[in-house]
C-alpha cells in the first residue's frame, strides 16, 4: 500500500523576477513500510522534496498525499497538528536546544499534543531515548554528548510522537565513519522493528547501501536509475 504519492509535482522558487524551477513533474509513490535513498548532485531538489512530503513547504503544482491526507489542501494550522502527528523530521545538524537537557530536547514536540499532562510527556521522552540507547543520559545538556550522541537524541524526538512516516536529511553528514554506523543501524531497527516508514536524503553510497531501494533526482526529475 502507498503511504506517500507524489503525482507530477512542480516546485518553483521566485527570485525578484525570475523563476528558479526546482522540481519538473515529478512522480513518485513510497510503500508503507518502505526505506528509500534519496540521492543526487546538489541542486538536484532532495531536500525540497523531503520537504514537500513533510509538509514544511508546498508544491507550485501537483499532488502530495502522505497517509491519505492532500497536505496541500490543508490549512497552515491543520497542517501542523497534521504533521506533529504523522511525520518525525531528523536533520544533519541536529537542531538540539542547548539549554534543555536529552529528556527536554525530546519532550518538546510532545507540548503540541492538546491534554497531554507532564508526566506522561517525560514518560515518553524516556522511553524514546531508551529506544535509541540513552536512556542513561536523560540530564544530560547537548554540550555534555558525542556527535553521535546528539543524533541519537535528535532521533528519539523525532519519534517520541510515533510518526507514521521519517524524514532524515543527510542524518550522517556530519558524523564520523563509527557514529555514522551506529545512526544507519538505528534507522534501521527502527524500520524493520518499529515499522516506520523512512525516506533519507544522502550523498553517501554507503548509508544509501542501507535502504531497501535507491531514488536518484537529477535536476528536479527522477533519473533513469530512480527506481
């Protein structure tokens, strides 16, 4: 069953007068299930894409469904309860508050949920860095982990709401060889055990290795390997 289906998107960007087309018609359907590579030159309309699915911009023409929802028919508020709910977002540089510890860094998307009481929103944060190893280091502040560490912090918030649907953008690109290991390792688990679906940015062969199938853009189209 398709849990995302990009149909003939076009995205393009208005720079004063001009147009900076991105993505070109692009069609694309993502199983459930499923952990896709998304890979390409730079400039090629990765990040964009992951983007668009995840609800953060929209398209200029086209569909996107995720889960049987048209984020583009919804409005700017729908649209975030939707996505706080349906997607969990892992990016290359972590985006971590430095003032908040593990246990807080992971909690704050839990603030979303309407009724949601303290207790269960530390609940959940512990049982999501427990998911990603760490349950060791709940009071722990960004400044005090590994890079890897960190990542593995930005994962378990990713989750903590029990997303359908990850995006991970370039989730090892700042990372060494070993930390990048153990993050590949993770998503990992987290599709075959958690049955989440993941679609990953990456320019990395050996990260792109990890998925189930391989999709290469090539200037805003899917080229003749994209699967």
């Amino acid at each position: 069953m398709a849990q995302i289906e990009v149909q003939n998107v076009r995205k393009v960007y208005r720079r004063d007068q001009f147009e900076v087309p991105v993505l070109d018609g692009l069609t694309l359907s993502v199983e459930e299930g499923d952990f896709i590579a998304l890979m390409g030159p730079s400039g090629s309309g990765k990040t964009t894409l992951l983007n668009l699915i995840g609800g953060i911009d929209q398209p200029t023409s086209g569909s996107i469904t995720v889960d049987g929802v048209n984020t583009a028919a919804l409005k700017t508020r729908e649209l975030a309860k939707w996505r706080s709910r349906h997607v969990g977002f892992i990016f290359q540089l972590y985006n971590l508050m430095p003032v908040l510890t593990a246990e807080q860094n992971v909690a704050l998307p839990l603030l979303l949920v309407k009724g949601m009481k303290a207790k269960e929103r530390r609940e959940r944060a512990r049982l999501a860095l427990d998911i990603v190893g760490l349950g060791e280091r709940l009071d722990h502040y960004p400044r005090q982990l590994s890079g890897g560490q960190e990542q593995r912090v930005a994962i378990a918030r990713a989750i903590v709401t029990d997303p359908t649907l990850i995006l991970a953008d370039e989730p090892t690109g700042d990372l060494d060889r070993s930390a990048a290991g153990e993050i590949l390792s993770l998503l990992e688990k987290l599709n075959s055990e958690f049955k989440k679906t993941i679609v990953m940015v990456t320019h990395d062969p050996h990260a792109a290795e990890k998925a189930h199938r391989m999709v290469h853009l090539e200037k805003g189209v899917l080229s003749a390997n994209g699967g």
